[in-house]
C-alpha cells in the first residue's frame, strides 16, 4: 500500500435514504469554480477530434464540459473502472457536459476487438451512453479511437522535432537506464542529444520507414535531465516495434509511447477536464508541457484540457489489477473472464449483481486524493437495498431431505389429493401477483430443518414439537427414517387440522418454527451455485504474499436442490430472493427451462466469515 492509501469512512446504504448521504467529491468543487468563472467561453468542437483549425472552422461547443473513459482494450472491465466510468459520466450528466468513450489503442501487443466489444457493453450495462447532440443539433457518437489519431501524433512529433524539442536516442535500454538517474542523483544528458533538428528529422523519418530494426532507438523528449520529476527527464516518445496493429494493421512500424499519446488524444477531443487515477500525478508536467508546445505552434486547440488526479477504488476480498485477473483466468482459478466470482463487470452481471448497486456503492465513495479500500460488505448492502424492492420470493430447498406427513391422507381423503397454497409474490408489491404452488404428502425441506436431539432454543422439528410449514399448515414432528448407516432419509410429521395458514382460527396452535418447502410431486430440481467472496482476505495482494495462496476455497459450491413450481418459466437474468436463503438469479449463461441454473448473488444479510 502506499501513504495515499487509506480505508475510507464509506458510508453504508440506509434503506430508508441512502441518496441522502452526498459523498464529498474534490472534482465538483473544480468543475463549478471553472463555470461560475465562465470558464472557456469561446471554446469549439468541430463535431469531431481533431487539431487546432478543424475545431476552429466548427461551431461553439454546445457541451459545458468535456470528459472521458478511455481504456486500453487488453482486457475486461472489473469493478474499479466502474469507478473511473461513473465518475467521468456523471461529472458530464451532472454539468451538462459530454463524456467521450475512448479506447486507448495504442499499445499495438494487447489489445483485441473482443475487448473493445466487452468494454461497451458494460459501459452500456451500467447506463451510460456516448451519444449526444452537436453544436448543429445532429445526434453524435461520442466513441472515438486513439489509433485514429496516429497521424497526427505523427506530424506533431516531427513538430517537436523541428522545434529542437525532441530527439532520436541510440543509446541501448541499458544505457538509457542508467543515465537516467534516480531520486537522489540527476540523469546523464545522451551523447545523442545535441544532434541538429535536421538530423533528427532524418532519423525519425528512418524509424518511421523501418530503417532501423525493433528497439535500437527512441524518439525522445528533451526537456531536463537533471529535473527532480523523473517523468521530466526525457521521457520516450515513440518506439520502434513491428507489430501489426488492430485497427492499423501494418501500417506503423512506430508506436506512440502511452504518456505522449493520452495528453494529444485529450486535446484533440476538446476534453475539458481529463480525470485520471493518482499513479498519473508525477505526469501532470509532461502532459502540460506537451499539449502547451504543441497548442503554441498551432496544432493543437486552445483552451487545453487540464488534468486530475483522484484515488482509485479497492474492493476488499478480490484484486483489481487486469495483470492478476488475467492470471486467474488463465490458469484457470476460475471459470472466465465471466465466472461470477470474478470483479470483472461481466462476471459481476453474471453473478446477478444490478448496476443500480454498483453505480449506488461506487458513487458513495465519491472522489478524493486517496486510494479507497471499500468493504465488499458495503457493496453487498447497496445489493440487498437495491434487491429487496424488485426480486419476487419463492421458496427454495438447497439441501433437501424428504418430509412424510404421515397423516394425508386421513386429513385430506386421498393421497392424491393436492392442496392448494398461494402467497404474494413481494410482500409490498401487490403488482407482481400472487405465487402458487401446493402440499402433497411428501416435501421437500432444508436438512438443517430437523434435529434428533436438538440443543437448547432450536424452534424448528425434532420429535414431538410443532412448527408451520410456511403458508401452510402447522404439522407435529414424530420423528424419522434411517439408513443402514444411521443416515436420515426422510423426517415424519402429522399435519394438525385447521391450521392452514390464511383461514379462520390457523393461529390457535402457537409455534416458533416456521419451515420453508417444496412439494415433491411439483419442485424443479434445480443446479444451485453457491458464491462467495473470492479470496479469504480482504487484501489479498497486500505485501509480498502470493495472492493466489489465498484463494477462497469455498467461494464456489455446486449443490442441488428444489424450486417451487412459479420459478418453472423465468428467463436467465431473473433475480428472485429465495425466502430465508437470500438473492440468487436464472444464469445467463447456463440456464434453461428444463435444466434451471441458479447462482447465489448474496445472502439476506452480511454472514462472511460467520
Ligand atoms: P489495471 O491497472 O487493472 O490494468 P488500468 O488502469 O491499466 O487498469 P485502463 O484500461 O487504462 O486500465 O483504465 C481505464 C481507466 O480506468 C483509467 O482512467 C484508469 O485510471 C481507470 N481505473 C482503472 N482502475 C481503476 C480503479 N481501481 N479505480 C478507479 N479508476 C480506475
Ligand atoms: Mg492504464
């Protein structure tokens, strides 16, 4: 951890109010000074990105402010890009600015289509959208490539060039290492760096038309060797690597180093405010040095963009680090990009988490100057407040072990005879109706539902006691089956007449147990995944431990069980909570009619480690 990290005072989710807490939030206090100071009146935005006279010949920007998300497409989005997503969105929504999608494709190695396509769909999953009107009224996408832009990072670093500000470096990596220095000692100036802007130009021309092979030398910026920030001394500009790029193809046999690359993309975009994680912070003077050369000779756009840093987000109990998740998947700790273990966004859908919680937890947290640890118990109660309003209930059993009630058919005639039960499907949403569903002779109910000797304060069966079968009757334990092994195979009851639940005088026999169930004659077997967290502690790739030595050995377990009969029909995606169980819902992937899947979301309440 670094001395920016800190667990932060998140407040929880109250179900009464959780939109009341308003999380302080440093970049509001920026944006709105900028406004009330009518910051940037005469800017422009051509309708596109471009360079300093494409957006002058456009209309006045019709958006306030301007900012973005702009992830590098190696990898799937995990739960503290939703921070930087939400952020970046919610600033625009919030002053009637525009939020640009951006992929950040200049990394020519890692990047894939698949990922670009992940990455939208999830910004999308949590509501956010890149399209917004012009200055001229037309509808616009706000998506936009970086490698788009390589012609002009291109002719602005020829610019720099000319401009005596940048310089091609033959120095090996080690060289270049070595000089150039550390914290306590300045860097050595390159035997290269007095070249003339001439040779320079030469040389760079030669990178460009692959004179020269992979590595053997650098575009670099000249600014101070001696400078105190190291990200001052010289900082790379392109290297030479031939590799073919996805959107480009074999078109570059140069690439733009990331710190050059991100600053031109924000100005070329118009971005106005360019929030970033706080790793970025010693980056600030090169990126204003950059965009204020290039503007100063006519390139680039002014106003320029400004940026800021903020803390990222840490979820206790799993890693956000795209490098360990990748690792995870490939050595195949888990099940995909997508197992619902995972903090990837879409192992997250997958898992049943809603975007409303995850949006209502991450903007609790805000925006400030230090690295957040968020308790995943906090993510979880923003679930349960989100959930408990929308999920149907229905009875569920995850271990079932067989209830005979020995006397049907003296109570109802026949053993045949099926006994209609109903309950509302939410207990404050009339709207969703009533669930149905009836008794038989034989249930299903929950293993832990029935004790020989049961110790003290145990309300549920054991011989001789009563207890209510929910919306049911009240029955009388009378004891059980075993196996040859002493196993029990089924628990005995006698159903006590009048008793049903819903009719007059049902409430005569006083009992404290109540027993949720499922006919046998009508449950649907069902595959039941149940989850937890993913590690067994809550920063597990804190320090110099392996983090996969702390994997969560029970953060998955497959079980079978019952469903009542009104879950015979949801389609995948469905939440339900399952009475006394908690939240679970139909597997996107894996479910079907006739072979439900259900993946546990998250208990009733917080039960970890308990
Ligand atoms: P990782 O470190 O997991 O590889 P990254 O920062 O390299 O993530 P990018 O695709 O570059 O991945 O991230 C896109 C944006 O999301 C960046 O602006 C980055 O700062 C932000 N971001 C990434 N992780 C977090 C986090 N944990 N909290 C807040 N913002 C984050
Ligand atoms: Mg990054």
């Amino acid at each position: 951890m670094s001395s920016h990290d800190k667990t932060a005072g998140v407040p929880t989710p109250d179900k009464t109010d959780a939109s009341a807490v308003k999380p302080s939030n440093f970049l509001r206090a920026i944006i709105e000074r900028d406004l009330e100071q009518g910051f940037q009146p005469a800017r422009h935005f051509a309708g596109s990105p471009g360079d300093a006279a494409h957006h002058a010949a456009g209309p006045l920007d019709p958006a306030r402010i301007r900012t973005r998300f702009p992830p590098e497409p190696n990898g799937y989005l995990h739960i503290g890009h939703a921070k930087s997503i939400c952020l970046n969105f919610g600033l625009a929504r919030d002053y009637g600015g525009i939020c640009h999608l951006r992929f950040d494709d200049t990394n020519p190695e890692k990047e894939e289509q698949e990922y670009v396509d992940a990455i939208k769909e999830m910004v999308a999953w949590l509501g956010w959208t890149w399209d917004a009107k012009d200055g001229a009224g037309r509808e616009v996408d706000h998506l936009f490539y970086a490698s788009d832009y390589f012609d002009f990072m291109y002719r602005a670093a020829e610019y720099l060039v000319s401009q005596g500000l940048a310089y091609v470096d033959e120095q090996t990596p080690e060289e270049m290492r070595a000089n150039r220095g550390d914290f306590g000692t300045p860097g050595k100036n390159s035997p290269f760096r007095d070249r003339s802007p001439e040779d320079n130009l030469t040389r760079l021309r030669e990178m460009r038309d692959g004179k020269h092979p992979d590595g053997s030398m650098v575009l670099r910026a000249k600014i101070d060797m001696a400078s105190p920030n190291i990200n001052l001394r010289d900082p790379a500009l392109y290297r030479i690597r031939r590799a073919t790029h996805h959107n480009t193809g074999d078109r570059w046999c140069i690439y733009p180093m990331y710190t050059y690359a991100h600053p031109i993309e924000d100005a070329l975009e118009c971005i106005t405010h360019s929030v970033c994680t706080l790793e970025f912070e010693d980056q600030r003077p090169f990126y204003d040095w950059l965009v204020e050369h290039l503007a100063q000779g006519g390139l680039l756009a002014r106003p320029l963009p400004h940026q800021y840093e903020f803390g990222r987000l840490n979820l206790t109990y799993v890693v956000t680090s795209k490098r360990k998740l990748r690792q995870l998947v490939e050595e195949k700790h888990v099940d995909g990009w997508d197992d619902p273990r995972m903090p990837t966004l879409v192992g997250m859908r997958r898992r049943g988490y809603t975007p409303e919680a995850i949006r209502a937890m991450v903007e609790s947290t805000g925006a400030s100057k230090t690295n957040a640890w968020i308790e995943y118990a906090v993510l979880d109660g923003y679930l349960r407040a989100d959930l408990e309003g929308k999920a149907a209930r229905a009875m569920a059993v995850l271990d079932p072990v067989k209830l005979k009630l020995e006397n049907y058919a003296e109570i109802f005639g026949s053993l045949e005879h099926r006994e209609a039960c109903s309950a509302p499907a939410h207990p404050h949403l009339p709207e969703l109706g009533t669930r149905h569903f009836s008794l038989g002779p034989e249930l299903w109910i929950e293993r832990e539902d029935f004790m020989e000797t049961p110790p003290k304060g145990y309300h549920r069966l054991f011989p001789g006691n009563k207890a209510r079968l929910k919306y049911g009757y009240v029955i009388e334990c009378t004891g059980c089956e075993k196996d040859a092994d002493s196993n029990i195979t089924a628990v005995l009851a006698r159903l006590v007449p009048d008793t049903k639940s819903g009719t007059p005088g049902a409430d005569a026999v006083k009992v404290k147990g109540v027993i949720t169930w499922v006919g046998a004659h009508e449950g649907i077997a069902t595959e039941l995944r149940l989850y937890d967290r993913l590690f067994t502690e809550a920063q597990p790739d804190a320090g110099e431990r392996n983090f996969l030595e702390l994997l969560n050995p029970q953060a998955k377990r497959v079980v079978q069980g019952y469903l009542e009969p009104s879950l015979s029909a949801v389609a995948p995606d469905t939440k339900v909570q399952f009475e006394r169980h908690g939240y679970f819902v139909a597997d996107r992937v894996d479910h079907r009619a006739d072979a439900p899947v259900f993946n546990k979301i998250t208990g009733l309440k917080d039960s970890f480690g308990k």
